[in-house]
C-alpha cells in the first residue's frame, strides 16, 4: 500500500511534464521574476475598486443632473451591493465548472458594460438598472480574486499577498475617484466629464479583462501537486469522463455546507455584517466636503490621501500579522484585526464630530484622514482573507470568499440609503438648500451626522464580534488541514 501511495504521489509530480499541461506552463510566464498572471490580476483589482469608487465621486454632479437627494444616491449604492450580495454564491460554483481565468474576464467585461451604460444613461432609473447590472459583474469577479491570490500564496505571506492586492486596489481606487472628481468639473466635446470619466474607465476595464482570458493561467493549473487545487475533484472527474450536470449541482452543495458549518466563518461573517457598514457609507464623503466648500480638486486630494492611507494600512496590517501569527500562531490575526476596528471609533469621532466643518480646517482633516485610513484598514488583509483560507480545504476557497460577500454585501448595502435617510428625515438636509458651487455648511453637518451615526456603532460592535474567535479559530483550522490530508491519501 506505500509503495502505491508513494507512485501515486510521483505520478502527481510528475503530471506537469506530460502534454496536456504544457501549454498552462507556456503561458505562466514571468516578467522580472514575477508572474505575469499575477500582474494581471493585480491590474484586475485596480480596474475593480476604481469602478467602485466612480459614481461615490461624481454624486454632486449626479445629484444635479437628476435632482437627487442623498437617499437617492444612498438608493444607487444599495443596489448595486445589493445584487452583488445575492449574486456572489454563483462565482463559487462557476469556478467548480470553470477556470478562474475565464470566471474573471466574463465578470470584468460584465462591469465594463454596465459603467458604459451608466455614463451613457438619460434617466435615474436607468442608472440604476445599470448599477444592479454592475454589482452582478463584482460578484463573479471579487471572491475569484480573493481565492485566487489564497491560493499564489503560503500561510505565513498569505496576509502580505492580500495586503498587496488591496494596496494596489487602492490605488486603483485613487485614481478612478481622482480622475471622476477632477473630470466631473469640465466638458470635453460637450459631454460632462463625468460622463466620459465612465466611458474611460470602461473601455479599460474591457481591455483588461481580456488579458485576464488571454494571459491568466490558474494557479492550480501550475501547482506542481494538482491535487491542492479548487478543482482537483472536478478534474478527476473530466479524466474518468463522469461529469454531469448533477455531479455539478452536488459539488456546489457539497462545498456550500462544508463552508456554512464552519464557526469561524460564521463568526467573521458575523463582524463583517456590522463592520462594512462604516465603509459602505464613506461613499458620501465626496459628497460631504463639497458641501462643506471643497472644489473638486481639494476633495480629491484629501479622499486620495484616505484611500492612501487605507492602502498603506492594509499592506503593513497584511505584514504584521504574518509576524504575529510566528509568536501567536492562534491569535495573533484576531489580535490585530481588533485593534483594527477599535480605532476606527476615536477616528470617526474626531472626523465628523470634532474637526470645524470648514475649508479652513484642509489641513486637520488631511492628517487626520491619512492616519485613519492607516490604522482602520487592517481587517479583510490581516484576518478575515487569510483565516478563510486556513479554515476550509483548497478547494471550497472561492465558496467561502463568495459567501462572505453574499452575506457582507447584502446587508451592508442599506447603509449607504440609511445615511441618506437619517441625513434628509432627521438631520434637517435639503438638497434645494445647497449651492452648486459652495455648497452648504447646514447640509454638510447634517450629513456628518448621518454618516457618525452610521460608523463609530458599527466599528465597536466589529471589534466585539471578534472576540469569540480566540476559541474556535484553532479548532477549524487544525480540521480543515486534517480533511484536506484525508483528500491526499485518497487519492
């Protein structure tokens, strides 16, 4: 029985020699020592938070071309995470039929689309329809993506490789808010800018994600053990020539149990239902400080030194709690994401209820937005990313990344029209009260207002809701490494 056990594992050795992997090979290039695919995807992660962040900058020019209040726009926001919330489950059993590649390109041009549309739109209700559409290419692509990179990475780098996804993602991010605020102030040809910022923006995206189908090799395709890969079993079964709808069907709900069950995702998807709701509602920022008197120009800057910082913040959190899981191999990720979600209270205090909401105060808000956005942006890189893939065996890694954005984004979708609601209905807004070029100081704290009520709650209760992974994070771990010992002596 060894020696079968012992040709079984050469032949899996040596399985990437044979001719049918050799194309996978001959696509996994290299450039200066790093993987074309992923550069690819990180660009992927770029185009995909700049898509998010466009209509968040151009609310104001938004709001004035449809006369939309904030619950309006709030309602915009909530759509699309809405959709993206329900629609998440079907990237994990898409990747059980398909290549992750193929996953990633059909999502991007999906998204590439619908931005189209939006810029193109005559009617809100368009726009809105276009938005729903829009969440729907973002649930196929981002949980492809955060399995992707669990699987280019070992356990003790994984928190630096998301760190470094989210760093460039950000600055993606940066540049699509940049770019949107900044065009939104000029015309070219006629056309509003922020009308062309999103036909730019979407002629990219397309572009990218066909690199993403042409160039994109699935790291469990060049693994030189197959058997680690989200796929193995599908393979197995395409070799045997046994795949059927059904076995399909029964693989997705195989794999959706095995995800449900374990406490530890329970748990982070948990926090993740309260502790999105800050960062869903940040959307309104833009739109806070052109109301307080900030050109377009100025409330580029400083949401680019948030979005900065938050970059920043997510590498080195990725990082460090890599060097804490050597000394806390069973904490040490919780450790740092608490500390996470703590500073998130003080900062949102200072922020909106301490910092005179004036354009004297540009400075005071530029460093008190950098160093927020370095300390609260630890959680999904140095926790939540890196656990979900430790607690769950290779192959249900994209089901867990899907279900916690089904979960997340469905719920945190209603914070965004919730600000907006409590800003218009309790804090005394009036959209016809703001000047299109200062603004208005009224509007502006009733909107501050909203947006605390809706942040410094929820970052406490995050941190709390951590807590109880002290006790079952070890526990799902050591039996998701056990079942995944079972698979290979199986096979």
């Amino acid at each position: 029985m060894g020696i079968r056990y012992r040709s079984s594992r050469l032949l899996l050795k040596l399985r990437p020699l044979f001719p049918a992997n050799q194309m996978a090979y001959i696509k996994a290039r290299k450039i200066f020592g790093i993987s074309l695919s992923l550069i690819i995807i990180n660009l992927a992660a770029i185009m995909e938070r700049s898509d998010e962040n466009l209509l968040p900058a151009v609310y104001k020019e938004v709001s004035e071309t449809f006369g939309a209040g904030p619950s309006d726009l709030g309602y915009l926001t909530f759509i699309r995470n809405f959709v993206q919330g329900l629609a998440s489950p079907l990237a994990g059993i898409l990747v059980i039929n398909y290549d992750r590649p193929a996953v990633l390109a059909s999502g991007t041009l999906c998204w590439a689309l619908s931005t189209a549309a939006v810029g193109s739109s005559q009617y809100f209700r368009q726009i809105a329809f276009w938005r729903a559409v829009n969440g729907f290419g973002l649930a196929i692509v981002i949980p492809a993506l955060q399995s992707f990179i669990a699987d280019s990475y070992m356990d003790g780098v994984r928190g630096a490789g998301f760190g470094f996804l989210n760093l460039v993602g950000t600055v993606g991010g940066i540049g699509g808010g940049v770019l949107a605020t900044v065009m939104a102030g000029h015309e070219f040809l006629g056309v509003p800018g922020w009308r062309c910022a999103f036909i730019m923006m979407a002629s990219l995206s397309a572009l990218i994600g066909i690199l993403v189908f042409l160039f994109v090799v699935d790291p469990r395709k060049t693994s030189t053990n197959n058997t680690t890969g989200e796929s193995s079993d599908r393979d197995a079964l395409v070799e045997r020539g046994t795949t059927t709808p059904t076995s399909v069907w029964l693989e997705s709900w195989t794999a959706t149990k095995a995800v449900l069950k374990v406490q530890t995702f329970q748990i982070i998807v948990l926090q993740g239902l309260v502790g999105s709701l800050p960062w869903t509602a940040m959307v309104f920022f833009t739109l806070w400080f052109q109301l307080i008197g900030f050109d377009h120009n100025s409330a580029a800057t400083l949401l680019s030194l948030f979005a900065a910082g938050c970059a920043i913040g997510s590498f080195m959190g990725g990082i460090i709690a890599d060097r804490m899981t050597q000394k806390f191999p069973h904490s040490g990720r919780i450790m740092c994401a608490q500390f996470s979600a703590g500073m998130g209270i003080p900062f949102t205090w200072f922020l909106l209820r301490v910092v005179p909401q004036s354009v004297s105060s540009y400075y005071l808000f530029a460093v008190t937005l950098l160093l927020m956005g370095l300390t609260i942006s630890w959680n999904a890189t140095a926790a939540n990313g890196p656990m979900f893939a430790e607690v769950v065996p290779a192959k249900h890694r994209t089901m867990i990344y899907a279900f916690d954005r089904a979960f997340e984004g469905s719920f945190s979708s209603f914070a965004a029209p919730i600000v907006g609601i409590l800003a218009e209905q309790i804090y005394g807004y009036n959209p016809k009260s703001v000047d299109p070029k200062t603004g208005s100081i009224p509007e502006a704290i009733a909107l501050s207002k909203g947006l605390f009520s809706m942040m410094a709650v929820p970052f406490g209760l995050c941190c709390l809701f951590y807590t109880p992974l002290y006790w079952f994070f070890r526990r799902d771990r050591e039996a998701a490494r056990l079942a995944s010992m079972k698979e290979l002596e199986m096979i």
